[in-house]
C-alpha cells in the first residue's frame, strides 16, 4: 500500500483482550456471532447471549474453534423475567466483573407483536430489554477499570420518531418501519444518556454506539418471514447484494468495543457514502438523536415501564 494512502481500522487493530470478559447480545448469528468470534480470537471471555438454545450452542461451538473461551447464556430480550435471570447468572458466574456489553441483538420491520410483558415487540425487544439488561450488569461493569457498553442503532433511526405518550403502539397506527425507527432511535438515545450519567456521577463506565451501515445480515430475510410475504423475501436478496459483508459490517462495533480512540458518548459508523459502507470512523446523527431532554424522558419511562431501577440513578 502507497504511503499516502491511509490504512484503514480493522481487526489487526484490536488490541490484547486477555483477561476480559465480553457479553454479546444475539451472538447465535450475523454481527453478534461475528463480534464474538473476533473477540474470542483476540482472548477475551466471550459470553454469548441467546434466545434460542440451539442456535446458541451452534454459535458456541463456532466461537469455541477460534480457540478463544466462551460462553452460552439463555437470553430473551422480549422477556424481562428472562433479562432478569441472565442478568443474575451472568454476574454470578463473572464474579461481578464484567468489562463490555454489547447490546446488538435486534428485530427489524416485523409485524405488530406484543412482548411477554405487553410492549410493542420492537421497541420491547430492542429498546428496552436491552436497557434492562445494561441497568442490572451495572453493578459488574463498575468493578472493571474502563468497562464499555457498546449500543447498536442503526441507520434507521433517521426515519424514527418516539412518541413518549404511546411507545408501545397501543393508539397510533402501525408501521413496521416506523416502529422499527423508534427502536433504534431509542437505542442511541439511550446510549447517550447512559453516557451522560456516568460521567456526572463520575462511574468509570463508557458508554457508545455503533452501526453496520448496509449490511448483509439474518435481519433482512427474518423479517421477510416473519411478515410471510415472498416479495419482501426477493427484495432482502437483491439488498444483501448490494449490502457488505458481515466481517466488514460488525467493525464499527469492534471498534466501539475496543479501539482507545473511542470518544465517551460517540457513535461509530462505516465512513462510505451516507455512512452505508466502509470502515469505522465517527457517524453522523440525527437532531433528534441528539435531543437530551427526551433523552432524559426516555430513560425515565423506561425505567417506569421495565421496573428496573436505573443504574446511575
């Protein structure tokens, strides 16, 4: 490579992770199961968070090649009792010492569903069982120096708007892609509130975020099964070829996971063409992404439907 070329981030970059223990959200496939192979590879202690049993085990099998240690824990963001007792067991068996989080399981543009506890099935799953389960690992990511939790949105949080009166679609009418907006939209908010109240509590916490840009992932033909329409099952296909690999999508996260570069609050993205493709480097959001008050007013409705206390309070 010429020397006035730039080499650009990737996995050579990332730096020793022995002696670290990482919990991946959705680490059965695509971006989660990439993340988690990487960091395995790289000596961390992998936990692998999954709904499904056997797909986890699959994903561990995988991850347990690279020669790395890890993990398998039953995860269903769609169920708070079951974000409670990953939770729990996931600070048992750390021994309360966890030093990244990385909230990158997800559900995009499905139809109208409902969580085990009443929410609408994005913004449930995405939004606030992700935020669940970062408020009660707190007390395990506050015991490692430099602990990061790592929040992945979405270039679909541009089209989002939350409506803080009726989160959960139980008035205002569906869209599967409005909904899932408002999910991702949630997500980074949220990251940037965390952000906010670990520095003004002064908790040695880090808290990013990060997209995959357009990338080639489970998410796109999950959806065209979930919604049963063959046409949406064409269309993922003829998306995912002009979308990046899963290698290349998951290094935003990888960088937000790992890189010392990583500014506390940032938002990390591919540097292509509006942010679809490329490596990592600092992405672009929306004013609305950046509004702190409903920042706040998410992280207090949050806490009030969830019934989880948050951490910083």
């Amino acid at each position: 490579m010429p020397k006035w070329i730039a080499r650009k981030w990737d996995t050579t970059d990332i730096p020793d992770q022995s002696g670290r223990t990482v919990l991946v959200t959705g680490a059965n496939s695509g971006l989660g199961l990439r993340t988690a192979e990487v960091l395995a590879g790289r000596g961390a202690h992998v936990v692998l968070a999954c709904r499904s049993a056997e797909r986890g085990q699959r994903a561990l099998e995988q991850v347990l090649a690279t020669g790395g240690k890890a993990e398998l824990v039953s995860l269903d963001l769609a169920d708070l009792s079951s974000v409670r007792a990953a939770a729990a067991l996931v600070r048992e068996r750390t021994g309360d010492a966890l030093d990244v989080l990385v909230n990158n399981a997800g559900l995009m543009a499905v139809p109208l569903g409902r969580t085990a506890d009443g929410f609408e099935r994005q913004f449930g799953t995405n939004h606030l069982g992700h935020a669940a389960l970062t408020w009660l690992l707190m007390p395990a990511l506050r015991t490692r120096p430099g602990s990061r939790v790592v929040t992945v949105s979405s270039l679909a949080h541009q089209i989002g708007e939350i409506d803080l009166a009726d989160p959960n679609y139980e008035v205002r009418r569906y869209t599967a892609w409005g909904a899932y907006g408002q999910s991702k939209l949630a997500n980074l908010l949220f990251a940037r509130e965390l952000d906010r109240r670990t520095r003004a509590a002064g908790v040695d916490v880090t808290s990013v975020a990060a997209h995959p840009g357009l990338t080639a992932t489970e998410l796109s033909a999950n959806m065209a099964r979930a919604r049963g329409n063959p046409l949406l099952g064409f269309g993922a296909k003829i998306t995912d070829f002009f979308s990046q690999s899963v290698e290349v999508g998951a290094l935003p996260q990888l960088y937000a996971a790992t890189s010392p570069k990583v500014e506390p609050g940032g938002y990390y993205g591919p540097d292509g063409f509006r942010g679809m493709r490329g490596h990592p480097a600092p992405a672009g959001s929306t004013t609305a992404a950046r509004d702190e008050l409903a920042a706040a007013r998410l992280w207090d409705l949050t806490a009030k439907l969830t019934g989880v206390a948050p951490d910083p309070s």
